[in-house]
C-alpha cells in the first residue's frame, strides 16, 4: 500500500512554483495616473485656498414686516373700509423674500455700496471668487446669489440675510443696504395702499353721490309733476274736507227736515234745503272719485289715482333713503381711508441689526478641499474601473 502511494505520488504532474508579485507597467500607470488627476489637483486646490483665495467676512441682518394695530373706531367701520390697505404681513413678507433676491434689490446695493468696485478689486488672482471687472448687471445678479444667503421662515414672516464681503465694513455696508432698500419697498407698498384706498373710497362716493341725487331729481319731479309734496298729508287734507261734507249733509237734512214739519210742500224754502243737499251729496261723490279715479279733475286733481300715487310716492321714497344710507356709508368709509392714509400701517421691523465681523467665514477651505479630493477620487476611480473593463473585455 505504500509503494502504490509513492508511485502515484510520483506520477504526478510538477506545477511551477508562483513567482513573487511585483509592480508590472500597468500599474505604474494606475499610480501615475492617481498622482495626476487627484493628489496634483488637490494640492493645487489647497494651495490656492490657503495662499491666494481672499477672506470674506459675514455680515448678518434679521428683520420682519409688521402691521400696526387699528383703532376701535376703524375696526367698527371695518365693513365700510373693505378696500383699506389690506394684504396679510405673510404676503408682504413673501414680497420683500423675492425683491431681495431680484435684479431691482442687486441695482439698489449697487449704487448705494458699490459692488462691481468691491468684489472684482482681487480680479484676476482670485479668479475663483472675485468678480469680472466688466460684469453686466445680469451677471452680477447672478453673483449677488453667491454672496448672500437669505433664510425665511414662512409661517412667522421671519426674514434673516447674510452678506459676505472682503473686508467687515462692506459686508455691514451690504446688508444695511438690504434692510434699507426693503424698508423703501414697503414705504412704496404703503403708498400704493393708500393711494388704492383712497381712489377705491372716493369712486364709492362719487357714485354714491350721483345715486343720491338721481333719487332726489326722481322726488323733486314726482313733487313738480303731481304738485303733491307728500300724498299722505294730502289725503289727509282731503278726508278732512270728506268729514267736513258729511257734517254739512247731515247738519242739512237735519233743517230739512225741521222746514218739511213746519212748512207747506210748495214752500220755497224747501226747494232750496233739497237743493242744497243734492249739491252736498254730489260734492261728497265727487271727492270719492278723486280717491280712486284718474278721470275727475274738478277738485284740483292731477289726473291720477291715489293708489297709484302712493304706491309711487313709497317707491321714490325708500330709493331716496337707501341713497342716503349709501352716501353716508361711502363718506364712513372715505374717513376710515384718509385715518389710515395719514400713518403707516405696514414697517419693517430689524430684530437682528446689521453686524460687523471680527474674523473671516469664507472661503471654508476644509470643507471645499475635502470636497475636491472626495470629487478627484471619484473621477480617478471611475476612470479605472472603465480601463480595466475595457482591458478584460479585448
């Protein structure tokens, strides 16, 4: 058993023996190429950071768009004033949070700090952060979003920016100019308010105005045409001369009947108490008729029936007063405008005052050089990866 171990032991084909590993060209290549695309880069990277990229300094500003509260006597014409100056001081805040990120706001800075002069005095050393001398107004624009930061907290109306700057005092310079040029566009939204409301109180009156006359024109012509100033009182008149008749007519069949007792059928003075009874009775259908007729004009009558008078008069009469309720509501509201016209009601107010900085924020120079490497890393090791892949596959 032994021997047939040995032999096959010996029968056995002799592998060679694996050399030691050592580095072949193809990796040198992969060194080479991880010193040229990531620790060259990165070295250049830190030394611009460190050597010739400028400090910046951070100025921070916090400020909120607040109302004034209104009187007693305004809230109680709050329903006649409904076109006062009205948005809500959340709408006023998302306002002001776009205008300090708009092309009008960097033009504003701008003449007010000079920006263009500051930011490209480092041109062209520090090219990565410093400003092109001849940049446009767009394009500064688009630089003014990399040197402010603005937060804004919607539900509280908070607004806080941060401006960096090559030295504290233009950073500061920067940011007071940002809460100056928000409190100008408020001042202006004001304005505008005010203007609106009083143009919106003044057309309600003006048309109030012309309704109230209307109703009147429509009163004094009733008035002219009917030559009645009121058809109550002159009812009134009229059933009084009605009760004056009927106390005639009996007062005369009364004495007619006393002279039928005490005198002869042919008596003329019989004649002459009939007489005057039928002229009573017949005074007394006339007027009747001018109640309810618009044919009887002997009495003075225009032509038209009393039912329908009134029923006119009424008409022309709750116009009139809903006219003059109009009126007076309109000049309510038009006294609320001009109250709120003479204050301010919306201001910016400043909770964080533009601060001046002792030592320099920006450029974060680990974080953007570890960012560097981590992105070099990336490339190179992609790069690999694809070499190898196309190196297996051929």
């Amino acid at each position: 058993m032994a021997r047939q171990l040995q032999q096959q032991l010996e029968d056995q084909p002799n592998f060679p023996v694996a050399r030691p590993a050592s580095m072949q060209r193809r990796h040198w290549g992969i060194v080479a190429s991880f010193f040229l695309l990531v620790l060259a880069p990165l070295l250049a990277v830190v030394f611009y950071l460190w050597t010739i990229a400028e400090d910046q300094y951070v100025s921070t500003a916090g400020f909120i768009v607040r109302s004034q509260e209104t009187s007693a006597s305004a809230d109680a014409l709050s329903g006649l004033g409904g076109l006062l100056a009205g948005g809500s001081t959340a709408s006023d805040s998302d306002v002001l949070y776009a205008f300090i990120q708009s092309q009008e706001m960097v033009e504003a800075v701008e003449n007010r700090v000079g920006l263009r002069q500051h930011f490209s005095a480092h041109w062209p050393q520090d090219w990565a952060f410093a400003l092109w001398p001849e940049a446009t107004l767009e394009e500064l624009t688009g630089y003014w979003q990399r040197i402010l930061g603005i937060a804004y907290e919607s539900d509280s109306g908070l607004i806080e920016v941060k401006a960096s700057a090559y030295d504290p005092q233009t950073a500061q310079a920067i940011t007071t100019a940002v809460v100056a040029t928000s409190q100008d566009r408020i001042n202006a939204l004001n304005e505008q308010a005010r203007e609106d409301a009083m143009r919106y109180a003044r057309a309600d009156l003006d048309e109030a105005l012309e309704q109230l006359k209307a109703a009147r024109e429509a009163m004094t012509q009733f008035r002219t045409r009917t030559r009645i100033v009121d058809p109550a009182a002159d009812i009134q008149g009229r059933m009084g001369v009605m009760n004056n008749l009927q106390q005639q007519l009996a007062t005369a069949l009364i004495d007619f009947d006393l002279l039928r007792g005490a005198l002869s059928p042919d008596d003329p003075r019989l004649k002459t108490a009939e007489r005057t009874i039928k002229v009573i009775r017949e005074r007394i259908d006339i007027e009747r008729q001018t109640f309810a007729s618009a044919d009887n004009t002997e009495t003075g009558a225009i032509g038209e029936d009393y039912p329908s008078l009134i029923a006119e008069f009424e008409r022309l009469t709750v116009d009139q007063n809903y006219a003059e309720e109009s009126y007076r509501a309109a000049l309510g509201a038009l006294e609320v405008a001009r109250d709120e016209a003479t204050r301010q009601s919306r201001y910016l107010a400043t909770y964080i005052k533009p601060t001046l900085a002792e030592s320099s924020k920006y450029p974060n120079r680990l974080i953007i050089a570890g960012l560097a490497g981590l992105l070099l890393l990336m490339v190179w090791s992609i790069i690999v990866l694809i070499y190898y892949s196309i190196r297996d596959r051929s």
